[in-house]
C-alpha cells in the first residue's frame, strides 16, 4: 500500500473512472457512497468522466444517479457526451470492415454484439449479459444482418459465456479470435479484452485515453498532467499509461496487471467491491467524505 504523500494532485483536474469492475459493484451499479464523492469532485471543480466500454444511453442511466451531469466517453472512446462546451462526437467502424466482420467472421459458441450509435443488437438471446444494464434499463434487439446499417456501428464485440469472469479465467475462443482479427484486418481496428471473457472491436485509434484527450483539450489539459484514472481491463490500458497517475483493481483482467508492472504512475489497489474509486478520490482530493482511506499516512 502506498503512502498518500507519494501522489502530488496538485495539476490535477480530471478523473476518468471505468464503470464495470471498478466504478461499479457487483450489482452493476453506482454505490451511494461513489455517487457523493462524484458530486462532491465536481463541486470542487474537477471533471469526472465515465468511461466505458458501455454504450451510450445504457450510461445515461447510470450517469442520472450523480446530481451533475459528467462528460461521458462510451464504446471504448468511439462515443463522446456530455461534452459542453466542447463537442460531442462519434467515431464510427469503417463500413466495409463492420461489413465483412458480420458476415465473414464465424464466432461458433460466441455471443456476438453489435453497438450502433442509439441501438444494442445480439446474435441470440442472452439475460446474463441483460442483467448488466439493469440500471438504465437499456434492452438489446435481437440481430438481423438484413437490417443492419453497416455505416453506424460504432463497436462489436464477442462475448464468450463459457468463460466465467474471474480474474484467472481465460477464453481460448477469444484469444484465437483476436489473433484472426488482427491478421484479417491489421491496423485497421482496436480489438481488446473490454473482460477476459469480452472480445471488442472499435475502429483504429480509438481508445478512452484518446477521446479523453481530444475532450480535456478544449479546456488546455492533458492527459500526462492532469488527469487520473480507474479500470480494470485491457480497454484501459491506454488510459493508463497516458495518465499521470492510474489505479488498477486488485481483481482486474491479469493481461492489465501484467502491462502496467514496469509503469511507476500506475498502481494496484484493492477491489471495486471495496469502493476503491470513492475512497480513493476522498482522500487524495480532501473531499471530506465519511470513508475509510486506503493510503497510509506515513
């Protein structure tokens, strides 16, 4: 465990928190204890963005439980919201590569997704992956390729529901899927673990560490400087080694933990389940809230 005087957040005006494995509890939602301190950073003045592999209006639901309303980057950075005074924006998959992905890429035994910009579509039915959007009450349509307009996918994703999400588990599905992704389509697309068991496919370049960029820069701040961060899972990843400092969950994807070992910003902590993003903030920022610190004082 760290000492709290090894962290200088003095340039520090942004926290970008994943939701699920970190911001989130194990019942996929916001505790109260993170909702005020949520409120209380941005009574402070800083900026506190949700950032996530979620869609969009799945994190409006979330997103209403906070008093203010936070910039939200969805869909891996292919989604910006929230961005007032800067602008919204989307990033959509290249039509011919979300084209061929659909109908070329075979996923047997694989729960495969589509993200537009406003709907959820699935191969098949799934109340497992359903109950993670409990909160806004987000619903998935069941997929017909016939329909779909390959222009505005923002993401697709392959969900392996053999695979248990736990820290050790690995999808062998998964892993070789990847590897045919990447050989099919280069540099072309981002394709990361957003869970060990959750395959996703943005288009190139994007990640949340650079829509937050592109967001922070309207307000003359930078990622390396300003900013801190939370997550759990290889969609993170970017984030954290852009940040000044970042947090990684004690429970998070062992591919993360792995990537940021020789990164001296970036730390382990405990379990989301313990509210680490909440106590985190409260003690770095001297927010006030009644919440037991994490770092030592010494």
């Amino acid at each position: 465990m760290q000492p709290l005087y090894n962290f200088d957040v003095s340039e520090i005006k942004v926290i970008a928190t994943d939701l699920d494995g970190t911001a989130l509890g194990k019942d996929h939602k916001l505790a109260p204890e993170t909702v005020n301190v949520f409120n209380l950073l941005v009574e402070k003045g800083y900026k506190v963005i949700l950032a996530t592999g979620r869609p969009y209006r799945d994190v409006i639901g979330i997103e209403e439980n906070v008093k203010y309303s936070l910039p939200l980057v969805t869909s891996n950075g292919a989604m910006l919201n929230n961005a007032e005074p800067a602008e919204d924006m989307v990033i959509y998959l290249p039509e011919d590569i979300a084209r061929d992905v659909c109908h070329n890429i075979k996923a047997d035994d694989l729960i495969f997704n589509v993200y537009t910009k406003n709907h959820w579509f699935v191969n098949e039915p799934n109340e497992e992956v359903a109950r993670f959007f409990s909160d806004s009450h987000f619903e998935y349509n069941l997929l017909n390729i016939d329909l779909l307009k390959f222009d505005e996918i923002v993401k697709l994703f392959f969900i392996d529901a053999d695979c248990p999400v736990e820290p050790n588990a690995k999808s062998e599905k998964l892993n070789k899927l990847q590897e045919l992704i990447y050989q099919r389509y280069g540099d072309k697309v981002e394709c990361v673990f957003s869970q060990v068991n959750c395959l996703e496919i943005n288009a190139a370049g994007v990640t949340k560490a650079n829509t937050i960029q592109k967001y922070i820069n309207h307000f003359g701040y930078q990622n390396d400087k300003n900013l801190i961060c939370f997550g759990d899972g290889m969609n993170d990843a970017h984030m954290m080694e852009t940040a000044k400092y970042g947090f990684v969950m004690q429970d998070a994807d062992p591919k993360l933990k792995a990537h940021v070992e020789n990164l001296s910003h970036v730390h382990v902590v405990g379990k989301n389940t313990d509210l680490m993003v909440a106590r985190i903030c409260n003690q770095l920022f001297n927010l006030g809230a009644d919440l037991e610190p994490y770092f030592t004082q010494e």
